[in-house]
C-alpha cells in the first residue's frame, strides 16, 4: 500500500506509541527546531502545512518534565529512508546545540523502524520504547562512566581466568559491540561469571535493567538465588511467578514463559527498550527460540553462556551473536580448566537401562510423573 505520510502516522505510529503507554500530552508533533526553546521547553509547532519558516520534526517524544526524550520522523512507506535519516541528524544536533544532551531518534514508515542512538549508531529495533524506558536510558547515558575502569568485584569471582574473561567481555562492550558468545566447560562458573559483568555494567551506568533466561527451571533458580539475590540489592522478580509487575531491575525467566500467553504474549507487555541487558544461559539451544522473537524483539545488550565446546555449537549460535563461526567472543576450555585445577579429568563408564534404550512413552507414565513434568514446562 501506498500510504501517504500522514496516514502512515494515523494508522501506523500513532497506534505505536499508544501500544507502549505514551499519553499524548508528551508527544509533540511537527516541532520547529529552530525557532523552539528547547531548554526553556517552549515549543513552538508548525502553523500550517504552508509554514517553512524553519526545521520541523514530525514528533518529539518528551519527558514528564516536558524535557525532550526522543525523536520519531516519519516517512511513508514508498519515501527513502536517506531523506529522514539526515533530517533525523539535523534535528538531533538543532536541539544539542541549545542544550548540549543528545536525544536518539528513530526513522519509520510505520512498518520497520530504525534506531539512532546518542553516539549516532544505528540499528534496527522493532518499535517505539516506552516513555519510562526512554527517561531510564537518557539517565543512564549521562551519567555512565567507562566500564573498563570499574574494578571488579572479588566476592564474586576471584579465579584469574573469571576475571580475564569479565574484563575481556566488558571491553567488548565498551567498544559498541551488542552481543557476546562466553562458551565455558562445565564448572567453571559461567554464573558467577555473567553477575560479575553484570555487577561492572550496573555500577558503570552503562545497563539498569536485566534479563536471565534459560531453558529450564533449575537454572533460572539458581540464577535468581545463588546469583541476583546473592549478590546484588536490586529488585529481583521472576516472570514465571510475577508476569505483570515491572519496576526496575532484575529479571529471570524461561524462554518458554516468555513465549506463552494468549493473545498478547509474555515479553510483548514489555516495551522493545525495556531491558538493558539480556543474558542467554545455555546459549546452544538456540531451538527453544527457532525464529529469534524473544532477540528480534528487545533492544539489548545480548549475551549468550554456553559449556558446549564451539565445534559443536552449530552456526545459528555463532551467528545469533555475531561471532565467526567456531569462535566465541570468549572461551575457557575443559583442558585449560583441568591444567589451572579448576576441573578434574574422569573417566566415563557406559552404561544402559531401558529408558536410556527404548524411551519414554507419555502415556505410560503415572500421573504423579505427568504432573511433575508439566511442572517443570515440558
């Protein structure tokens, strides 16, 4: 359909924005970003389709003190994306000029939207955020410090490869990538791991808001108790028990909670921005999550764990985290682990029983077992 730019915006984004709660007091639309007092918060408006007496941005996204958060161009849907991006830039730099803070800007004909964050990168993200995520991520950006610099915590890692790998992933960070593979063997301490760049990311204002998720229970318990409530004071709610509270904080969950629901699914009452920081425990089984909602979804900082060794990781758990394939971002092995102490060698012994041979056949089961198992969200 050939929509027209402002159908685009009755039809397209003005739902959108309503969708992640902006009442429309706070959004201003055809902003003149030359003539308005954007550090008074005086806004002057386009007067008519015929008035080009300056700049005008299609919508400015503001604070509940009335201080700019955002800003949205819109273009419809045969228009090029070039055009709205410069003119996205131009307004971006119109209001630093009078306040010195960069706002982001997002492009959209309504359908795919585009992201320009305060450093000016760009990147897709699939719609508006909130005006509570907007303010949180504003916050955050001016006052984060460099994460490298952040000493690291020794209560909760102090084994020398935790440490290089924290400091290894942190710089990763620092330098704009979005997304990290740590693959580490077994009993190494992928979790203590992940809460020790968490606790570095947090402290550097650089993240506020996090996600653990998982593909089983037992390990979102114990990311929840021998992690988040172990070592941070942040509020710590799981979705499983909690799927409608969401203030600030830490969050831990299933893949499969995050999928479920009627209608409206878990992670869709969430804004796109509403987690900072997402973390993906046993990364490898990417099959919980075949076509990417829960990652094409919310704009964050990805970082997947995994003990599987990369050759066999198979390459959509590479490419998810835009690692070349066979190579984590970061890695220690169960030789290395065995050669510092950490781990020791076994030996392994095969044996066979008659589930192991012939399976397990639902219906055969007593229901105490069936009720255990959809307990636990098989």
């Amino acid at each position: 359909m050939k929509l027209s730019e402002a159908q685009t915006r009755k039809i397209h984004i003005d739902k959108q924005l309503k969708q992640v709660g902006w009442i429309k007091k706070y959004i201003k639309e055809e902003v003149n970003t030359v003539k308005s007092n954007f550090k008074d918060k005086d806004y002057v408006l386009q007067k008519s389709s015929s008035d080009n007496s300056g700049r005008f941005a299609d919508y400015l996204l503001l604070a509940e003190d009335n201080s700019p958060l955002a800003i949205v161009e819109a273009k419809r849907f045969s228009a090029s994306r070039d055009k709205a991006r410069a003119q996205a830039r131009t307004y971006q730099n119109d209001i630093y000029t009078q306040t010195k803070i960069r706002i982001p800007a997002f492009l959209t004909n309504g359908n795919n939207w585009l992201f320009i964050d305060q450093d000016g990168v760009e990147r897709n993200v699939s719609g508006p955020f909130s005006q509570s995520d907007l303010k949180r991520r504003h916050e955050s950006y001016r006052n984060r410090t460099s994460p490298s610099k952040i000493k690291i915590s020794k209560k909760i890692t102090d084994r020398l490869k935790s440490i290089l790998i924290t400091k290894q992933i942190v710089e990763h960070i620092e330098k704009g990538h979005r997304s990290a593979l740590i693959s580490m063997a077994t009993g190494t301490g992928k979790t203590r791991v992940a809460m020790s760049i968490i606790n570095v990311l947090i402290r550097s204002n650089v993240i506020r808001n996090v996600l653990f998720v998982a593909d089983r229970i037992a390990l979102t318990d114990q990311a929840k108790s021998a992690g988040f409530k172990q070592f941070f004071n942040e509020a710590v709610v799981d979705l499983r028990t909690h799927p409608t509270s969401f203030p600030n904080g830490l969050y831990v969950t299933t893949i499969q909670t995050l999928k479920s629901g009627k209608g409206k699914k878990v992670y869709e009452k969430f804004s796109p921005g509403f987690f900072d920081l997402i973390i993906y425990d046993e990364a490898h089984r990417s099959i919980y999550d075949p076509n990417r909602l829960i990652h094409n979804y919310f704009d964050a900082i990805e970082i997947g764990l995994t003990a599987t060794p990369a050759e066999g990781e198979d390459r959509n758990t590479f490419d998810l985290f835009n690692c070349k394939v066979g190579k984590p971002t970061a890695e220690y092995t169960y030789d290395e682990a065995i050669r510092d102490g950490i781990l020791v060698p076994y030996l392994v012994e095969m044996i066979d029983t008659k589930v192991l041979s012939l399976g397990i056949e639902g219906s055969k089961l007593s229901k105490t077992l069936k009720t255990h198992l959809l307990k636990q969200e098989e």
